[in-house]
C-alpha cells in the first residue's frame, strides 16, 4: 500500500489499468477526479538537452490525489556530475556509478507511463523537452509520443494563472502558498511530490471558482498551449 499526498491509501496495482483506461478516453469525457496524472522530475548535469546528461528520474501516478504507482532511479551519466550540482542536488558521481544507463532508464519510464500519459511538472517544457532529446539519441523513437506537450500540465504556468499575486512561480514558493513543505529540494521525488502538492492545490481552488472546470480537457483549455524549452 502506498500513502497518498492527502493520507488516503491506494494499491500500485491500480496504476496500469487506470492509465489505459485514460489514454481511451477522449480528454473532455476524463473528469478531473477520475484522471491519471504521471507527475515527473528529472535532475540532470546541466540545462543543454543535447550535451548533458541525466542523472534522476522520478514519476509518480496520482488520482484524485492518492499515489497509485511510481517509478524512480538514478541514472549513469554520460559526462561526470559537477561539482556545484553535486552539492546542490546531493547526488554524487560515486552515487550514479553502478546505476542504470540513460537507455535502460529511459525504456522503463516510457513503459511505466504507458500510452498517452497525462504528464506533469514544475517548468514540464524543460523536462519534456530533456527527455524527448534523450529519447531520440538513445534510438528509441518509438516512445517518442508519449512525452506529447499537448496533453501536458505546468504547475507553474497554471499558478501563474489562477495566483497571479505570488512574488515569484519558483517551486518552492508556490508549494508554501497552498501550504506543502518541500524537505529535500532538487532531488525528484521530492520534486515531484511538491508539484502534485501544487497541481491538486490548484485543481481544488479553480473548481471552488469555477464549476465548469470539470474535464482534463477544460484544464488544458485553462492552462493554454505550452511552449516548447
């Protein structure tokens, strides 16, 4: 059993057949309650998608808020990890150095997400825009669809949206304005347990604002066409 982000518990058991099913389903017939959301962080050796290197991934399913699956590990480099990024992120190059390559990681992830997942993250261009990359240099095109930008979520861009006073859209700051405590920042499932924290947040407030907002398909209609990193 898995503890959920609001204390409700689920089986991981649940996590491929309810990924199946939304990938079905047309997008304006998923209620928000009933959607499978594959949160995700990457943690890389730099910002450059062709040059650097991943170093973490994590994803995590939710539905309505409870945790249903999850998949996570550290990946071998390709280049070695600098040294301010060890220091920020506390992975180590000694860390990374038996574990998976970035092909072996990235086949996982793809079939853990499954076809069309509903992704999300904090700033999931970058991410999205990373793992594509990675995708096409490891020769596994094939998977290349189901890091869809279209049927993606930014919890930045949807806190810029419906908080629009906030003094900043950094993680952690919007994690403190819906009153989540992030306690390992810059590692991934930390990461991306913060922005379920935030998504959730989100979806609660918008539909207390708006009881139309019922649909993923009316989130996406809220959120606006992401741009590409």
């Amino acid at each position: 059993m898995q503890q959920s982000l609001f204390g409700s518990l689920a089986t991981p058991a649940a996590s491929s057949e309810a990924s199946t099913q939304t990938a079905r389903k047309p997008l304006d017939r998923i209620p928000l309650s009933e959607a499978v959301f594959a949160v995700l962080d990457l943690e890389t050796t730099g910002l450059n998608a062709k040059r650097n290197a991943i170093t973490e991934v994590t994803a995590i399913k939710f539905k309505d808020g409870v945790e249903i699956g999850k998949y996570s590990t550290l990946v071998k480099p390709t280049e070695p990890i600098p040294e301010e990024l060890e220091l920020l992120t506390g992975i180590t190059n000694e860390m990374v150095r038996q574990s998976p390559a970035v092909v072996m990681a990235l086949s996982e992830l793809s079939g853990f997400l499954g076809e069309a997942p509903l992704i999300v993250g904090h700033n999931v261009s970058f991410d999205m825009g990373f793992l594509k990359e990675k995708i096409s240099q490891s020769g596994l095109d094939v998977f290349a669809e189901r890091y869809n930008l279209s049927r993606a979520f930014c919890t930045k861009v949807l806190a810029q949206k419906a908080m629009p006073s906030l003094p900043s859209y950094e993680g952690i700051v919007v994690a403190t304005a819906v009153g989540y405590h992030n306690p390992n920042p810059h590692r991934a499932e930390s990461d991306v347990r913060m922005s379920a924290a935030i998504l959730f947040a989100l979806i609660k407030k918008l539909q207390a604002e708006n009881s139309s907002l019922q649909t993923v398909q009316d989130l996406l209609n809220y959120q606006g066409v992401l741009s590409e990193r």
